[in-house]
C-alpha cells in the first residue's frame, strides 16, 4: 500500500533512478554512434537549458527523457543505423545484468534503489524497442530500425 511514507522513495525513483537508467539507455546510443565515426549531441531532459558541456545538453525537466542525435557516420549502412538504435537498449539489459550480478556476488546489498532500476530498465528496453511513433512522429529506437531495413533511411535522432 501507498502512503505518505513513501512519497520519499518516489522523489529518488522519478528524479534520480529514472534520470540515470535514461543516462545509460542514451549512453548505449552515444558509444555506438562514436564508434561507427558519428558527431553526436546528447540532451537530457526538455524545456530550458540548464547547462551545456561541450556536446551534452541538460535541460530543466531533465528527469523526462533523452535523445542522442547522430550524423556523419564514417561508416553509413543499415546495419550501422540499426546498432546505433539498438545500443541504448542493450546497455540497458547489461546494466540489469550487471546489478543482478553484483547482488549476486553480494557487492550489492538489496535495496529498493536496484529494484526500481532494473524495473526502469525492463520498461525503458521494452517500450524503446516497441515499434510506434510518438505524437510529434518521431519513432521509437524499434520504429528506427523497421524503418532502416524497410526504408533505407533513419532519423537521426534517438529517444
């Protein structure tokens, strides 16, 4: 049951747990753009600019989302697009593998923390490769990589 008492634990979940498993998911798409040769911008969060360090952007509601926009690929094929969409959500599932493991390995107490972090990371995975368009038609990272291999194009920028 939800009380007051937990409104604490809430607060960490949306404004530092979810903020960080966002930060992995664009860091999966930053490190595979960079790889391949690609100029990349990484914003955290929408609205007002907070602050700004070189290619990195955090915004006011920087605990909303995240995009990485990629261009100039060195190396420019399908395949190369779809790695890029597909790496936020593979260093997501390390991210949960290396936590389990950790807690395995009793590194890791367990804690609530971890909890809402795998369980962010499951749905951030699952609804990043879930194929739709967001209402201003932007696609979902699955969306991305139908549309590369069906298409021929991508958009370059990633949620």
């Amino acid at each position: 049951m939800f009380t007051l008492d937990d409104m604490w634990m809430f607060f960490l979940a949306f404004f530092l747990t979810l903020p960080i498993v966002t930060i992995v998911h664009e860091l999966g798409h930053v490190l595979a753009a960079r790889l391949f040769g690609a100029k990349i911008k990484f914003t955290l969060g929408t609205g007002k600019t907070l602050f700004k360090i070189g290619v990195i952007e955090v915004k006011r509601l920087y605990f909303m989302e995240g995009w990485c926009q990629y261009e100039e690929l060195t190396f420019n094929t399908k395949w190369t697009h779809a790695i890029i969409y597909l790496a936020g959500s593979l260093f997501n599932l390390a991210a949960i593998l290396i936590v389990n493991s950790l807690i395995y390995a009793g590194i890791f107490h367990v804690h609530i923390f971890f909890y809402q972090f795998v369980y962010f990371s499951v749905y951030f995975i699952f609804f990043s490769l879930f194929p739709f368009r967001t209402g201003d038609g932007r696609p979902s990272d699955g969306q991305a990589i139908y549309d590369v291999f069906k298409y021929g194009t991508s958009k370059d920028l990633l949620d």
